[in-house]
C-alpha cells in the first residue's frame, strides 16, 4: 500500500470529520431489540442460508464466490462488547497471515503526515529500514456523540474499528490483507448490533477478495433486532 493510499484514507476521514468531531448518524439513536433466537431468511441480497442451529443462537450463510458470513447471538456480561467480542477478532485474525508490522521510529523519505486535531489523529510515514520497507499510517478518532473510529494501514492490509453507542451498541471490525491466509481469506470481519444489555447480534464475515457484503450483513442484523 502506498502512502498515497494512506493519504486518501486520512482525507476521507477528515472529510467525515470536517472542521469539528464527528456527528452520529440518525441510525445510531434508533431503538435495538432484545432478541432470544435468531430469525434468519433463506436469502438476504447475495446471501444464500447453507445450514442454521436447531436452538435459533447460530446460522450460516454463503456466497458463489465461497465467501462465508456466520450469524449469532452473543451474551454481554456487565454490557461489556469488547470482551463478548474478543474471542471473535482472535478467531477471525487467525484466518489472515500474521501481522508482521513493527513500530517505525523514523522514515526515511518525506512522505510523513502528523496530524493532531481535537478527536482527530492521522500518523503516518513512509517506507523505512525497522518496519522493513512499509508505509504505515494510523487514524483515531476519539469517542464524540457516541462514535469511535480507528484506522491502522500498513502496505499489507488495513484493520479498522467502529465503535458506536446510541440507544444500543454497534460495532464494526474489519481486517483486510494484500495476501491470502491459511485459508484464501483475505478480508474478515465482523457487524455487531444490539441492546445495551445484550444479546448482540454478529454477522461475521470471511471473504478470499473485498466483495461488498456489508449491506447484506446490515440487512440480516436490522431484521432481527431493528435500528
């Protein structure tokens, strides 16, 4: 990845960010239902439904294309998502090659973005000898109006956190790499939505390009819990 393409992330960001900390979206304010069971359709847009648990907490959905999108219900304790979620990001890491960057002290070109605004920071350098000839960049933005987004590139894949909180939780995780894993994946994730309290609802993803699923995902969580 180029620091171009670093660059144009950083933009898009600020973009959304404007002269001020981001605004939640209208969606984030809409009522989340408690659910006991999943309700999943036979088709949702270029999903089809492969197999689904008899107790209603798990189904799976496929594509053509052999990518995979796993729907279930996941139990909070003490409305932590962060912890429910944990084993879900180690496992969906693991479908991806091992992350190889080191932290660059310094680059060696002139090709360095430093940004620092209130809820706003975009680093990035580029190629350098201890990262091993990598571009790398990384976006935070704070938490405003219940909206946290970070964004780490590196010239070999991109991972990127939402994390919002309005009347409910949701949360977006996404990993993207430049080289297949153990698998052929080269892009996992996952959309997570739901009560404060729990259960939350996970559409989790595993892609061998960068296919758009994510309103088929958004299409099979507002069917069981709304927003």
């Amino acid at each position: 990845m180029s620091i171009r393409r670093i660059s144009v992330i950083g933009a898009a960001v600020i973009g959304l960010a404007g002269c001020n900390p981001p605004h939640p979206r209208p969606r984030l304010d809409a009522p989340l239902r408690a659910i006991a069971t999943l309700d999943c359709p036979q088709e949702a847009h270029d999903l089809t439904l492969k197999s689904a648990a008899s107790d209603g907490q798990n189904c799976l959905y496929g594509t053509d294309d052999g990518a995979q999108v796993m729907l279930q219900l996941v139990k909070l304790t003490g409305g932590d998502a962060q912890a429910a979620l944990a084993p879900m990001e180690a496992r969906l890491k693991a479908e991806l090659p091992p992350d190889s960057q080191t932290t660059a002290s310094t680059a060696t070109d002139k090709d360095v973005v430093d940004i620092n605004v209130p809820g706003l920071h975009v680093h990035a350098k580029g190629s350098d000898t201890k990262s091993g000839g990598r571009d790398n960049a990384q976006v935070e933005i704070g938490s405003h109006g219940g909206v946290g987004l970070s964004i780490n590139a590196t010239d070999g894949g991109t991972r990127v956190l939402i994390d919002g909180r309005g009347s409910g939780i949701r949360r977006t995780f996404i990993l993207t790499t430049d080289h297949p894993g153990p698998h052929g994946y080269k892009m996992v994730g996952y959309e997570a939505e739901g009560p404060v309290g729990g259960p939350l609802v996970v559409a989790s993803v595993m892609t061998k390009d960068d296919e758009g699923l994510r309103d088929d995902m958004q299409f099979l969580l507002k069917h069981n819990v709304g927003g």
